[in-house]
C-alpha cells in the first residue's frame, strides 16, 4: 500500500493538474499468493494491499508520488463507509477533483488476485446505474491540463470528457487494450485519441506478429502514436504513421523504464517519473513538469 502521507509538495498540489483521469472511482483489496488454487478450494495469501482503481484512477494516484499534480473526475461513490475512506485517502495524497456521494447504491468493491508469476484474477463491480454517473461530472478539471486519460471499458459515458478535452486542445490517452477488437468502439476512439495504449487480446499473450498486426490496424484507424503491450510487457510503437522497426536513440531510456519489470502484485508495470517525461518529450506532447 502506499503510505499514508500530506501532500508530497503542497504549493504544487494547489496548481491546476497536468494529469486529469476520467472514470470509475473503486477501493481495491489486492491479495498475493505463491500460486491460483483450484476450483472450490483455498490458498495461503502471504501480502494483502489496498489501493484505488479503476486504470484511470491508478495513474492519478501514482504520480502524486512522483510530485505530479493529478486530478481525477470519477464516478459518485456510495455515503457509506467505504465511499468516504476512498474520498479521504484521495484527500491524503493530494489527488484533486470532487469526490461524489450517493444514497442510490454502495460503494464498489474489486478484488485483485496475483500469482507470483504476475498473473492477475480480478472481481469487479460494474453497473449502468454506477457508470451513469459519468454524465453528470463536473469537466472543469480539465482546464490547464497537460493530458486526460480514459479507460475503452466505461464506453460511451468518456465521448463527452474526451470531446472537452478536445475543445481545450488537451491531449487524450485512450488505454483501449483489446477493445481494438470491435471494429464500433475503434472507431469512436480513433477519432478522439492523440495516444493509444493496446494489447493483442485479452489475456496479453499474442507473438511478435500479432503485436505489430495490432499496431498496424491502431494506425490505419487513424491514431498517430500506439503503444502495444503483453503480459511480459514487451512493447511495440506506431509514431507519425511509421512503425519504429529501429528504437531512436530519445526513446531508449524510456523503454528500457518500461522493460519487463513488475511490482510484485504484477499490476503495475516500473515506468520510472523519469521514464515518462522522456516518453512526453519524445511524443513532442506537453511534458509534465520536471523538477
């Protein structure tokens, strides 16, 4: 878990967020154990964490610790215990934006699942009445921001953010994964997305030829930049409508960030703050600002 602390710069976290994630706001237990047991059996679990999810909500956690202002726009959380847990730990570390309460359903709650070997089984709750909240959030936090982020699986409740976002020329990164799939829900990001995270398939297991497949059809679609990973994050890139088949020298710190390194609960691949402004500067996108 990440430590419980004030902010990391407090004049900092008064500025308006470089990085502002659109949608699901839900607590998360995350257990690890050696290895999956069978069905209708048990296992010993040796670590239990908590944290923040969805995707969206991850990035904005995270880079507070990194001293990057974030922000996030999520959907309203239960009044209950567990809804105004999560507003306060927001709170904590700093993340800005309006936490939302509703009498209408309980908080969410995910239960995340690794192996030692990374692998992840997660437990979710997703209903229409939960997404629909979406439609009601403020967008004001997107003023001044240097990116938003959106997740492909809240579906059309992020056309509206993503379109904002467009008006006010921030820059949209689309964690699409295997939603690429669907030639509809293609469609509807290609044309908002400035970049776009993918996999091959759901589970992440494609080969190389699968892997660049992927990022063929991401650029034929209309996405400038792609980032393709697996599950042993393996990475292929799409830039200016040409496929890198040589890294430039700019790019290599950054990959060699993202290479294959996971925490030990296997969610959260090891970019490094550095890593990022690097993958910014090359991007020739708005950077985060670099102490």
């Amino acid at each position: 878990m990440v430590e419980k602390r004030k902010a990391y710069n407090p004049d900092m976290a008064k500025s308006p967020p470089e990085y502002v994630g659109f949608g699901m706001l839900t607590p998360v237990e995350i257990m690890v154990l050696e290895k999956l047991p069978k069905h209708n059996t048990g296992a010993i679990v040796t670590e239990v964490n908590d944290f923040i999810f969805d995707d969206a909500a991850i990035v904005a956690c995270l880079l507070r610790q990194w001293d990057v202002t974030s922000g996030m726009i999520g959907t309203a959380v239960g009044d209950d215990l567990r809804g105004h847990a999560l507003a306060k730990q927001m709170k904590e570390w700093d993340v800005q934006g309006k936490v939302r309460f509703t009498n209408e359903y309980r908080t969410p709650l995910e239960v995340n699942v690794s192996d030692r070997k990374g692998a992840r089984t997660y437990f979710w709750q997703r209903t229409p009445q939960i997404l629909d909240t979406l439609d009601t959030a403020d967008l004001s936090l997107l003023r001044g921001a240097r990116i938003m982020y959106v997740d492909w699986y809240d579906g059309d409740h992020t056309l509206r953010a993503m379109d904002e976002a467009r008006r006010l020329n921030v820059p949209v990164f689309v964690n699409l994964e295997h939603g690429h799939k669907d030639p509809d829900v293609l469609k509807q990001y290609a044309s908002r997305a400035t970049i776009c995270q993918a996999v091959t398939d759901a589970a992440q297991l494609g080969g190389k030829r699968a892997l660049v497949g992927t990022a063929r059809k991401l650029l034929k679609s209309g996405i400038k930049t792609a980032i393709i990973t697996l599950q042993k994050a393996a990475v292929s890139w799409r830039m200016e409508r040409k496929l890198l088949g040589c890294m430039p020298r700019k790019l290599k710190p950054w990959m060699r960030a993202v290479r294959a390194r996971r925490s030990r609960q296997g969610l959260f691949m090891g970019i490094s703050r550095a890593g990022i402004l690097n993958y910014l500067r090359a991007m020739q996108l708005p950077r985060l600002r670099s102490k």
